[in-house]
C-alpha cells in the first residue's frame, strides 16, 4: 500500500475520541544524523541530531490487531467507512519505522543515504529532527545553507530532493489536539503543491472524496499547501533551486478554489533551461559523477537577519574549486546568475508563462516564511504526474522543445515512466551529507578561478570583509546595460572544506509514492 500513513489510537481510548494517534507494535528509533553550525568567527560547530520518516510512508494499521487500515489505493471499508473521517481516525494507528529494512534510510555520522527501492518499498521522505518531538527549524534570511551530495546513482526520472517547507515545528499537535503522533512520527507535511495525497491533515483522516491515482497512491478532498523552499531538485542529468511562496501563512488545509493560494510553478533557475548546456551533468564543469557541494545564499536588502529578502544566490564546490553559478544566455534577458524579482519577471516573459511568483508576494513572501521558521525536508522519488520532464526533459510536450524554456536537460521525452523507473533503477539512491547553516561565507572554502566576472583572486578563502560583499542586485545597479552577472556569491571563510555526500520533488501532487507494510511480514 502507498506510504502508509496511519493514525494509531490507543485502545484504552474509548467512545467519541478520535485523533492521530502512535501505535506500539513497532518501537520509533530515529536515525542519528549530525549537521554543523558555523560563524565567520567561531568556524563551524557540529551538532547531534536525528531524522524522522514521513507519517505518510508508515504502516496504517487496525489499533486491535494488524488489519491495514489502507491497502494499495484504498482503505479498508470496515476500519474507514466512508465519508466518516472520525471512525476511521478512532480504528487506526501509526506506527514506528524499520527505516534501513523496509524503506532503505540509513545514516552514519552527518551522511545520509535515500534508495530508491527497497522491497516494495519506493521512494521516501525524511525531515531533520531538533529533539525526539520536535523538527529543526530554520530561518534563512541573512543565512547561508550548504551540503554535500551524490547523485551519480540518479538518473532520468528520477529525483534526489532537499528543501524547506514551512511545517510546524511539533508536526501539528499543538494546533490540532487530534494530533498525538506529531513530529516524532513524521506529520505535518505541507508544500506548495497542496497535496492531496496525505492521508491525515491536522489529525484527521482524509478519506472523504478519496480516488486511487494510481496502483499505490490516492488523493483525498484536502490538500495541505505552504511555502516551500527547493534547494535541490536533481538528478544526475539536470537541477533546478526554486522558491514557491504562498499567499497563507503557515500549514493550511484547503479544498477546492482554496487551494490557489500557492505558487506552484515556482521562479527555477535550472541551468541548461536558462540557457547553459555545459554547465551540469556527467564530465561537465559541476561534474555530476562525483561529489560536490552545494551553497546557497539568502541575501536581505540590509545585510541583517531581519532584512527584506532580495536575492537567492548559488554556487558549488568540487574538488576544492568554487564554481560560480551558470548566467542565463536567453534572448531578451540579463545574464543573470541568482534569483531576483528582476530575473523571475524576465524568465516569466521571456517564456511566455504567467508570472504566478508575483502574483502570491515573490520573494517578500517567501521572506516572511523564512522568518516564521521552515523544516528541512530530504527525499527520493519519480513522478506519476509529469515523468519528471519538468526537471530532466522537454516540457510541457505540447510545445516545441526549441521553444525559450520548454527544454530543462537531455533526457528523452519518452523517460521518467514510473513502471520504467522502478524496473530499471531499482538501485539508485542518493547522499546527502555534511549539512551546514550560518553567516554567509561561513559554510565553505576552496580556491576561485580569475575570471572576468569574479573579483576575487585565486586563494584558499575569499575576503568576507564588508568591501568584499558582491554588488547588489537591486534595480539601482542595473542600467542599460544589465547584460552582465547578477552579483558575485561572498566568499568563503570556513576552514576545512568537508567531505561526504548526499541530496525532492516538484510539479506533483502525489510525489513521493511507497507500499504499505503487511504486519505479517
């Protein structure tokens, strides 16, 4: 059955009660994942933490015995009738996690290793834990997030995701007293597709209007939307870091017409869509065969944490040698290389799309999301929606792939069928590793090539002295003659550059897809 999300209820719980509730067949033992702090001044401090599997992915079981409260597309007739959400939440349960022998997660140190297929398990999503009930939260303005990753093992139609989403911290419960698994089960998932596809929202079983979408997966009449943050969506053919604010603050449940209150489509920078063929992929200047890391940077109008958000920046480290961000090579826009208001507009207009980012408050939203605080997400999944073109391919396929922005990278359009996927890349898996947040230019170190449009010399550390800072991307420092870079990433200060490896989703509802667990296995 698809990711079993179950709400366990405790069989001493009687009468009306009905709420998400832990089952105790399976004891929930977090895998430990470390991550690191880091200063300009103080360097970077490793801190003990662990993740948690979605609820959606866990087994959903009778809270008498071992009866599957869903199964397959789904759910049991006698457990949850329907159209009755709170019998159904009454009879089921939650449960712990097998998180290497059923779902393939494992970890050791401040890696992370996601396979794709597990048994019949497939794909799955973790979020990074502050205590045992309690997400890490993030606030990114002003901030600098970087990782390691490995996505040789990732290939078409597939994606190795990390982002943030603005989830509550304690998974929910403190908003919906139905809600008594929380955080330390995986719930609270919200993003700014609003999917229909969970199987509880703020404790509640979504089981009224539910319709199989596919063998393993369904979508119910709630959807759960907030803004999201895509660090990284990616394979080993192609990437795309995206924003999608929303004009609701928080986790919201809607339904129908009240569903639009995200930017789905969101403002992408993807390299090879912007215009920069050689930029990403196997043998490339980001050379996707091998590891590298990942930064990016929140700039804020005044430099300080409460800043206005203005600009999303990116750039990569690979066998100790910065790589500057791609510059857009599209007809009729700048050579930008991070994301502004100016470049989404631009990217809107030059590919004739409807300028959505805008439209639900652009980066001023999504500031205010970073500020409430956003939960980092990592997972693995292929698409049942889209084939994954939107990432990897030529898409949509009713327009000519010669056409400004419809082409995102060199897989087939014919690539990305989930039954092709799961047949043929059974093993694939992705890392992520070596996570590290703080000051900008805290994160990283390596040496930067001279070249025209990067000030800094070739040295082991950039200056992150104030008269190093990049020029501002805002409308003052572009004239006429726009045509040159954005600005140029702040310079590292970090002083160990380190190793590991590692690396979520996008134009789907139904994302991430898995098989319920059968208790007599």
């Amino acid at each position: 059955m698809i990711r079993p999300v179950a709400l366990a209820s405790l069989s001493a719980l009687v009468g009306s009660v009905y709420a998400q509730q832990v089952g105790t067949n399976t004891a929930e033992n977090h895998p430990a994942l470390s991550w690191s702090k880091c200063t300009k001044t103080g360097g970077c401090t490793s801190t003990a933490a662990s993740i948690v599997l979605d609820a959606n992915w866990r087994w959903l079981h009778s809270t008498t015995g071992f009866t599957n409260c869903y199964t397959g597309n789904a759910w049991d007739a006698t457990l949850c009738p329907p159209n009755d959400p709170v019998t159904c939440s009454k009879n089921c349960a939650l449960d712990g996690a097998d998180y290497s022998g059923t779902y393939g997660i494992t970890t050791s140190g401040n890696s992370l290793t996601l396979k794709f297929k597990t048994g019949s398990n497939v794909g799955s999503r973790v979020y990074l834990l502050e205590s045992e009930s309690k997400y890490q939260m993030f606030k990114l303005k002003n901030k600098e997030f970087t990782f390691d990753v490995d996505v040789s093992n990732l290939g078409c139609g597939l994606n190795g995701a990390l982002y943030f989403s603005e989830m509550d911290a304690d998974g929910g419960v403190a908003k919906s007293p139905n809600n008594k698994a929380g955080a330390k089960y995986g719930t609270g998932y919200c993003d700014a597709q609003c999917p229909h596809d969970l199987k509880f929202i703020n404790g509640e079983a979504n089981i009224l209007d539910w319709t199989g979408t596919s063998t393993n997966s369904g979508k119910g009449r709630y959807g759960t939307c907030c803004s999201e943050m895509d660090i990284w969506e990616a394979n080993k053919i192609a990437t795309a870091y995206t924003p999608h604010p929303c004009s609701a603050t928080g986790l919201y449940r809607c339904e129908g017409s009240t569903c639009d209150v995200c930017d789905q489509p969101g403002c992408d920078f993807n390299s090879y869509r912007m215009g920069d063929t050689s930029y990403y992929g196997p043998g490339l200047k980001v050379d996707t065969s091998k590891k590298f890391t990942v930064v990016t940077q929140f700039i804020t109008a005044d430099g300080t944490d409460t800043g206005a958000l203005k600009e999303i920046r990116r750039l990569y480290v690979q066998n100790g040698v910065v790589i500057q961000n791609s510059k857009v090579n599209i007809p009729g826009m700048a050579a930008y290389d991070s994301i502004t208001e100016d470049f989404c507009s631009a990217q809107k207009t030059a590919f004739s799309d409807n300028n959505v980012f805008a439209q639900k408050g652009g980066l001023t939203q999504m500031g205010k999301a970073f500020a409430n605080g956003m939960v980092l997400v990592m997972s693995i999944w292929d698409d049942y929606t889209a084939n994954m073109l939107w990432l990897d391919s030529a898409y949509p396929l009713d327009k000519p792939a010669s056409d400004p922005g419809v082409t995102r990278g060199t897989c087939a359009t014919t690539s990305g069928v989930p039954a092709d996927v799961e047949s043929q890349q059974a093993n694939a898996s992705v890392t992520f590793s070596n996570v590290k947040f703080g000051d900008i230019g805290s994160t990283y170190t390596g040496s930067t090539p001279v070249s025209s449009s990067v000030r800094s010399s070739s040295t082991t550390r950039a200056s992150s002295s104030t008269t190093s800072r990049p020029v501002s991307s805002s409308s003052s420092s572009r004239t006429s003659s726009r045509a040159t870079t954005t600005s140029t990433a702040i310079g590292a200060t970090q002083t160990h550059f380190g190793q590991c490896g590692g690396v979520s989703r996008y134009f789907s509802a139904v994302r991430l897809i898995s098989t319920d667990i059968n208790a007599s296995s």
